[in-house]
C-alpha cells in the first residue's frame, strides 16, 4: 500500500514551535519519520517562510528537500484565480488560494493546515471543491494534523 502524500501550508510547519499546536505536529513530524507519510509542499510555502524565525527556516530546509518542493505552474494559477473569483476566499488570501491550488492540481489527497478560518473550514472546502469539480479537477480533503495522527495510532476504542 503506498504511504499517503501530504501537503504541508507554513501554518503547519510553523506549529512545530507553536504552544498551542506543537504536540500533534510533533507527532505528525514522529509518524512521517516513521514511513506512515510522506511530506511536499510548495514554493508559496518557502516564500511565506521567508520571514519565519530561523528555527521555523531551519526545520523547513530539513524537511523539505528540492524535490519535496511543488512548483507554481500557470494552471496552479489558473485554478487559484478561479477560487478567487468565486469568492471562496477575501482578496488579500490569494496564497491560501495558491496552496489549495496546487495541491489540486498536483493530485494530492491531503492539504494540512492549522489555518482554520481560511482553509481547514468545512464552507471553505466544500466552495474549493465545487470550483475543483467544475474546472475537471477532483475533490481535495482539507484536515488539520489532528485528524490525521489519531488514525494512525493503535489504540483500543
């Protein structure tokens, strides 16, 4: 069975040092460690970083090599701007825009994110993926690391 693919935004990433969300993306970064996932993210993420505290810039180099790096492609774009004029999100969110974008049209299953105003939000996902379906793309899942990491761990009910 192939390992599921993630896509990591910066709100994610930048949880690892956070108080409020650096347990369960500890154990997000433990369970990727340990073969049950695979991490990529994109070029909107580094460019959001790239006024991140050092230690946020470090664990992004660290585990995002070249190739784990999504490039931004005028369909990216495209879609983006679809989003956009839909009005799934306010005018000045084109990058989560971008993230969603992406993600969809890369194929990847997962966008995980803590932002929970502007993507992990159910109205949200349901408006990305109507654009998704009318512009032949398929749905995305949008999920914090949360509903993730329990569903890998062995425990009884």
């Amino acid at each position: 069975m192939p390992v599921p693919v993630l896509y990591l935004d910066n709100s994610v990433i930048g949880g690892y040092f956070d108080d409020e969300w650096r347990d369960a993306t500890r154990e997000l970064w433990r369970q990727m460690e340990a073969g049950q996932y695979r991490f990529l993210t994109s070029a909107v993420t580094a460019d959001e970083l790239s006024t991140a505290p050092e230690r946020v810039c470090d664990l992004f180099a660290d585990t995002f090599p070249a190739e784990a790096l999504l490039g931004i492609t005028a369909e990216s774009e495209r879609l983006a701007a679809a989003y956009m004029e839909r009005h799934i999100l306010p005018p000045r969110y084109t990058d989560d825009a971008r993230h969603v974008a992406v993600c969809t049209v890369t194929q990847l299953e997962y966008l995980v994110s803590w932002n929970f105003r502007h993507l992990v939000n159910v109205e949200r996902e349901k408006g990305f993926n109507a654009v998704n379906l009318l512009q032949g793309y398929r749905p995305i899942r949008i999920v914090n690391p949360l509903e993730l990491i329990y569903g890998n761990q062995d425990q009884s009910l």
